[in-house]
C-alpha cells in the first residue's frame, strides 16, 4: 500500500497555527515523523490561499524538502498556487491533487501537470456532483478524464483516479459502490492509471473514538477491491497492522484472520460473511458491526458498536 | 396469462405499541390504540396483512393558540379555550388520539407553571377516554420541569410523554420508565440521528416497545420529500432487521401545513387559489396521506374535516384486507 501522508491539513488547528507563523520546524517535523511512519509522499492541503499564495506554495514547498525526498501532492483549488508550488519543486516527482471533470477544471489543470511533469489526481465528480453509483462514477472516468489525458499527450501512467470517499455519516449509500469503483477503475485503460482514495474521509463527523475502526475496516475492504494507494494517516498503527496482515497474508492471530477473510471476500466479489466472525469475541464483533454499516445494510449511528 | 406477483419476505418487522392504560391495566382510558407491528412496506397487503391500521390523532392546546390560522380557531369556535371541552370534540369527530401540545408560553409571557400544566393535563384526561399524548414546547428547561410533575400525576396512563431529543431526553425517559408513560423522541430528519436517539434512550433501560419517533417531516411543497424519504429509509431498515429502526413513526402533519402561506393566509393571495378553508383542509390531507404512504403510524392533525377525510383514505387503503 502507497501512503500518501495526510496530516498537513490546513483543517488541523495545529497546522493551521503553524502556517500562521510560518514555522517551518513545525512542518519539517511532522513530515520527518510521517515519512519515518511509513509514508511515501506527502500530501499538502493548504486550502485555497487566495490572497498569499504566491508567496505560501513556494515556502511550503521549499520548507518540507529541506527535510525529506519523497514526492508532494499539492492539494488545494488555487490552480496558481499549485503551479508556484511546482515550480519551487527541486526533488521528487510532484502530485496535483486534484482536477475534477467540471469543464473549466479539467480544460486548465492538466495543462500545468504536463507543463511541470507531475502527476495528477482526477476526482469522479462532475458538474453535479458526485454520483452515488460506482457505474456512473467509472463512467467520469472513462468519459471525460481519461480522454483528456489522451486529448493532450498526458501519460495516463501519471494519471491518479480518485472515486471519492465520502462518510459513513450521512452518505451511507456511497460506501460500498465506491468499493466497486476501485474494482472497475483497474480494468478501464491499458495501461491502467493509478487509483488512490482520501481513506480517513469515511469518518468524517464520527466521534473520535471509533474513527480508526472505520477507517481501518474500510481499508481491509478496498484492499480487496484493489486499491493500492491511498491518502491516509501513516501515523495509525493499527491500520498499519491490517495493511501488513492483507499484504502478508499473515492469519496467524484471530482479528487478522477475520480482516484477511474480508478483503478476500470482497476480492471474490462476495460479501464479507458472518460465517467468518467469532461473535465471542469483542473485537471482531466490532469488526463485523462496522462491516455492515460500511455495506449500508444497517444504518450508521454515532452509538452503532452499542447497538 | 398468470402473473407472479413479486413480493418480499422481510425478516424484520416494527415494534407493537400501545398508547394508553384501560382501569384494567392500571389507568383510567375507556380504550386503548395500538400502532405499529409492521411487516412489510405499507398497504403491501399481498405480502403481509397490516397488523394495526394507521391511527389519527387531533392536536390540541391547553389555552387559545393565538398563533393558529383562524380558519381553525373559528372551526373548533370557543371549545378552544377549554382543553377538556377540545378534547371532547375531537374525540365526537372522531379522533383516535388526543395530542396536547403545550407552547413556550402560558397565559403571559411566561412559560405555563408546572401545576397549571398538570391540571391541563387531568382536565383533558377526565374530559375524554381517549390515550393522550402529552408535548412540552421542545426547550429543555420547560419540557422537563411540566413533564416530571405531569408523569408523576398521571402514573399508570401510558401518555407518550415528549419531547426527547438528543440533547435532552434523559429527565423524560427517566420519568416515563417511573410511572409507567411511553415517551416521544424527535429528530431533525435524518436517519443516524433518529437511530442515535433511539439508542440512547434505550441504554438508559426503556424498553423498545414504549418509544414512539418522530423523525419530522415537511408540508406538502416545504420539504415532504426529505421526510419521505427519511421516513421510508427508517421503514426499509426496520424490516431488513435493525432493531433501533423499529419503532412506530407519529408525524406532525397539522402543525407543518397550517403554518404554510397556503392554509394560513386568506387575503392578498391568487384567486387560483381557490376557497381558503378548503385550501388548507386539502393541504393537510395531501400531506397526511403520503406521509401515511411513507410508513407513518399515527398522523398528528389539526382540522376536523382532514380528520375526516384522511380516515377516508385510510378505510379506501386498507379496503384490500377484506376483499
């Protein structure tokens, strides 16, 4: 699994802070820790920065590989900000993050991506939005960003398709077709482009404490549907742990045992089974409970793991 | 040529509730109302009978509700300044519940006091045989402070008591588990949020089967669609088998279309429009009836003549039963 390292966001108070007073130790560090977490790129959201981008992008840029060499993705709406941020890029391949298939988006965005060799997430959302149906988002896909790529000789090789996760909470149905989307997505183009997901947004308006399980469940399942490569926090161990017991097929403990059979499930396009659960244990009937809110068959309560 | 009929078989069904205590059971009410018990989507009548027909209560207020349409407050004429004679007449047009909706205010400025509130309550109970359903405004302070008294003085009724929301239904739930009341929970339509609070109340130790939700609707051209869908997605979960789906639903449909521009003015609006008094009758039906389709159990109204006229629909609904 690919991480791209979500947690310089300009939503955290911390960062929020620090950018406020360009501390650039602050960003070093937290890029240093989540490289050294397992990380692979770094993910930059700085919102849209409108009234001092010109002078932010370059900074943020600058300041994180003095620190570390894995690639960027340049996260905001501010298409000049990201192309002053690419132009400060002295290291890796850089990321755009993200154009969509709104017109005006996806006639400029890729031209900078060509422009400055990064690669480019596009999201599968058009217009009006996002469709709930994993047939209809692949369809974005297909029909509008993928020929644009090709429209200006842009490597569909650095191309990154993002189906969008969205929360459990409140957007229940778009769960488990966006498990589909990542199945379809892989067979699409040859060569295949790349496939990634804001993993953590699945929890979005989740109390705290049950944010991991979700997200961790989640992941479990998207590995079975195929996903390689996701913005998430390198800096969840247990998460880790359920990336290592998929990757390593390791059922040697049984929870791992249970998140191996989930991702094998999904990846015979089954549904992950009760059959599979030991009910006696507490952890796994976690499991299996946030399993079925994920597949939207038991509808999503803050208090769900009470029930 | 034959045609098969495809039907569901649906392992989960909506909890059995009954409003009201006969002497028998430990309260005063000449009969009882049982709602819920459903096993398939309303009016599916080939897939399973409907175990209790939907029900329909009458709103009422403990004084004048001066903020009212006067097309009602001229209706029900001068019984609306006497809660027990109101009552009474609802139940004469045929009511099959009273639903006494107390507001933020008494006869003043000032919130009614609680043994004012409680004698409103007696009076409304001594005047009718019918099962009551007992509403503070929705502020927390003042839901609480009636209500404990109101439950403490009528114990063994099984009133519903309300309103429990998320950030307040511990006092009520804790009152209505005392003294043997049902309890009505609200949410601002959404389905987790309706799920949460039943799963809060019933941590606290009441039984599923003493829960009524609202998990609110709009008027007909003010939002209905959200509430029906709400509505119908709670009903989905509830057969599919989530037990904190499965309560009986009561929507308010009186109140959300008699504060509608459409029922509550009669000057200065289109002539298209057409009579006022049957604008606003039409709308509270309208609205009545498809939140009825939509899964709702008891419909909370205003005026008789929808009163009337939705029982109508439901005998035309239900007609199949018998066939």
């Amino acid at each position: 699994m690919y991480i791209i390292g979500e947690n310089i966001h300009i939503i955290s108070e911390k960062v929020k802070a620090a950018l406020a007073e360009r501390d650039a130790g602050f960003f070093q560090k937290l890029a240093v820790a989540q490289v050294e977490a397992g990380a692979q790129a770094l993910d930059l959201n700085l919102g849209p920065r409108k009234k001092d981008w010109e002078e932010v992008f370059p900074w943020m840029v600058k300041t994180v590989e003095e620190a570390v060499d894995v690639p960027l993705s340049l996260d905001s709406t501010n298409l000049q900000g990201i192309e002053a941020g690419l132009q400060a890029i002295t290291k890796a391949q850089p990321i755009i993050n993200s154009v969509s298939a709104e017109d005006e988006r996806l006639e400029a965005v890729p031209l900078v991506a060509k422009k400055y060799n990064a690669k480019l997430v596009a999201l599968t959302m058009g217009k009006s939005g996002i469709p709930v149906s994993a047939d209809e988002r692949v369809n974005i896909a297909i029909e509008k960003l993928i020929p644009r790529m090709l429209e200006i000789d842009f490597p569909v090789s650095d191309l990154i398709i993002d189906p969008l996760v969205l929360t459990v909470s409140g957007c229940q149905e778009y769960a488990p077709e966006l498990i589909e989307a990542v199945r379809t997505l892989q067979v699409v183009w040859d060569p295949p482009p790349a496939i990634s997901v804001g993993l953590s947004n699945v929890s979005n308006a989740v109390p705290t404490k049950n944010r991991s399980l979700i997200n961790r469940v989640y992941c479990a399942m998207l590995m079975g549907s195929g996903l390689q490569m996701m913005i998430a926090d390198p800096f969840d161990e247990a998460q880790k742990e359920v990336i290592r017991v998929i990757e390593e097929r390791d059922d040697s403990t049984p929870v791992g045992k249970l998140y191996l059979s989930i991702s094998d499930r999904v990846a015979a396009m089954e549904e992950p089974s009760v059959d599979d659960v030991d009910m006696s244990d507490p952890e796994q009937v976690k499991i299996w409970k946030t399993v079925q809110i994920l597949l939207n068959q038991v509808i999503y309560a803050e208090s769900y793991l009470q029930q | 040529m034959p045609i098969d009929i495809p039907m569901d078989n649906w392992p989960g069904s909506v909890k059995t509730v009954t409003l009201g205590a006969t002497s028998d059971q430990g309260g005063t009410r000449s009969s009882t109302v049982t709602i819920g018990g459903d096993q398939s989507l309303p009016f599916m009548h080939f897939e399973k009978p409907t175990a209790n027909r939907p029900v329909i209560a009458m709103e009422i207020a403990p004084a004048r509700p001066a903020e009212w349409s006067p097309v009602l407050l001229e209706t029900w004429s001068e019984v609306v300044d006497d809660p027990g004679a109101w009552a009474n007449a609802c139940e004469e047009a045929g009511a099959d519940l009273i639903v006494l909706q107390f507001g933020l205010k008494g006869a003043g400025d000032e919130p009614i006091a609680a043994d004012l509130a409680t004698s409103a309550v007696k009076t409304v109970l001594g005047a009718t045989g019918l099962p009551l359903v007992v509403l503070g405004p929705g502020q927390a302070e003042i839901d609480n402070a009636i209500l404990v008294p109101i439950a403490d003085e009528t114990k063994g009724e099984r009133l519903v008591l309300g309103l429990c929301e998320d950030g307040n239904y511990r006092t009520i739930v804790a009152s209505a588990m005392a003294n043997d009341h049902l309890v009505l929970g609200r949410t601002p339509m959404d389905v987790n949020l309706a799920k949460q609070l039943n799963i809060l109340m019933t941590d606290m130790g009441l039984p599923l089967d003493r829960i009524v939700m609202d998990p609110t609707t709009g008027a007909l051209g003010y939002g209905i669609e959200y509430g029906y869908s709400v509505m119908e997605r709670l009903r989905l979960a509830a057969l599919q088998g989530d037990a904190m789906t499965q309560l009986p639903m009561m929507v308010n449909p009186g109140f959300e279309t008699w504060k509608t521009k459409e029922s509550k003015v009669g000057e200065g609006v289109p002539e298209a429009w057409g009579e006022w008094t049957e604008r606003g009758v039409n709308w509270e039906t309208l609205t009545a009836v498809s939140l009825i389709e939509a899964g709702a159990n008891v419909v909370v109204l205003r005026h008789p003549d929808s009163l009337k006229r939705v029982r109508a629909a439901i005998d035309d609904l239900m007609a199949f039963e018998t066939v």
